[in-house]
C-alpha cells in the first residue's frame, strides 16, 4: 500500500517544550477546562507548535524522511534563501508574548484589523487558537509579517493573506460548537497576564504531515539546522534539481 502525501511548514516548538512554553500550556489549559470544563480536548504534550511558514505551493510532499522531502519539493525555489531569512530573524532569539495586551493599550501592530486584545485567543469551528507577537524593547512588532514578505520574494508560498504578524498556536478542540462566550472570558482573562516564550533557531523544524494535529506517529520533522546540511553540498543539490 502506498504512503499518502503529506503537506509541510516550518515551525516553531514543536516537540520542543521549555519551561516557558511549559507554563503558558497549563496556564492556557487550566483556564480553558474551567471555563469550558469536559467540553474542551486540550491539544496532546509535545504537539504545541506556531506555524512560521506554510510550504504549501510544494504540497504535496512525498512519503519519507522530511529533509529528503523538502530538498526535493523546493527545488524551484530559493532554499538556501529561505534559511538566511530564517537565520536573519530567529538567530538573535526573538520572544513572542501571548497575553498582556490589554484592549486600553495603544498598540503599533493590528491582527486582521483588530486589537491583539480581541484576537489574543479566538476560535475556528472547533478550534481554539492561542495568537501571540513577536515583541521588540517590549512592544508587538510586525517581525513574522516581514519574514514571511521575505519568504515568498524567496519563491515560498504563505498560506494567510498579508499582512500577517500573528503567531497562531492551537491548544484544543471545544466539542460544544457554542464555546464563544466561555473563549470570550479566557480571552479577557489572558489580557491581564503575558507570557514570553523564546524562539532562537534551535526551536525551528520543518514537518511534513498528513494530520494538521501533528501526531507524533505520523508527523516527520527535522531541525532547520539539518535542513541545510541535507540541502548543501553539490551531490544533494544535484539530485534536488533532478541533475
């Protein structure tokens, strides 16, 4: 039987868990079981993760180890680029806060038009989505809008309309379609208290999936660091252009 396909991001945590992403996790998941109680299925430990950029224009990947997969897929496209944007934006270990923006605050980035106070938690269908920014001398910046500018001027493909400065995280499901007043308070709750979670480039890997969930059975993945040593050498980037 064949393997399916599978789609691919880079991403940031995955698998990864530091005691800062530890904290907002229970945090996060506390508040939402007692507002929503056996209604919400928190997403599983060691699944966490923000999607940096979406590879979808080389969708689908093929079965396999996920360097192998994306040296192939991103041929037609600027690789090495790519990890020199990646490099330029996550090597000096930017932070990204999720929570502590208060709807008072007079703020110089927007979420699709919105206050971050009323984007910081929002919800998709069944979705619950967790939306933090990455902060410079302490205020939200438009630092993941411009990498991903970058990214597709590198021939990759983003998968949000621009612009885009959100860093989303899915905590869970709701089984209650109706959750929106219970997300409404967690949502006012978190404006009262941020969370900064590191992202140096150790925490950046590429996955190929065919569950968005990111089981840990199904999902391959791989540091950006390995990344460029499969994509580097003249033998790997022959086979990568089908020389």
């Amino acid at each position: 039987m064949s393997r399916p396909a599978r789609d691919a991001a880079v991403v940031a945590w995955y698998g990864r868990e530091s005691a800062q992403l530890r904290a907002l996790r229970t945090h996060v998941h506390g508040l939402l079981a007692d507002a929503l109680g056996a209604a919400f299925v928190p997403r599983a430990e060691g699944t966490l993760h923000s999607t940096v950029l979406g590879l979808d224009a080389f969708a689908p990947f093929p079965p396999g180890p996920a360097g192998e997969a994306v040296v192939q897929r991103t041929a037609g496209a600027d690789l090495d680029g790519l990890l020199v944007e990646l490099g330029r934006t996550f090597d000096t270990s930017p932070v990204v806060q999720f929570g502590g923006f208060g709807g008072d605050q007079d703020l110089p980035v927007t979420s699709r038009g919105q206050h971050l106070a009323d984007r910081t938690l929002v919800r998709h269908g069944r979705t619950v989505v967790l939306v933090g920014w990455p902060v410079v001398d302490g205020a939200p910046s438009w630092q993941l809008d411009e990498l991903r500018r970058c990214c597709v001027r590198r021939g990759f493909a983003h998968r949000y309309p621009f612009p885009d400065p959100d860093a989303h995280m899915v905590v869970g499901e709701v089984t209650d379609a109706a959750a929106d007043e219970q997300v409404a308070q967690v949502r006012s709750a978190l404006a009262s208290q941020p969370f900064v979670v590191a992202v140096p480039t150790t925490e950046l890997q590429v996955v190929t999936y065919t569950d968005h969930r990111l089981p840990p059975d199904s999902t391959e993945h791989v540091p950006i660091a390995s990344l460029h040593r499969v994509g580097s050498g003249p033998e790997r980037q022959g086979s990568a252009t089908g020389r």
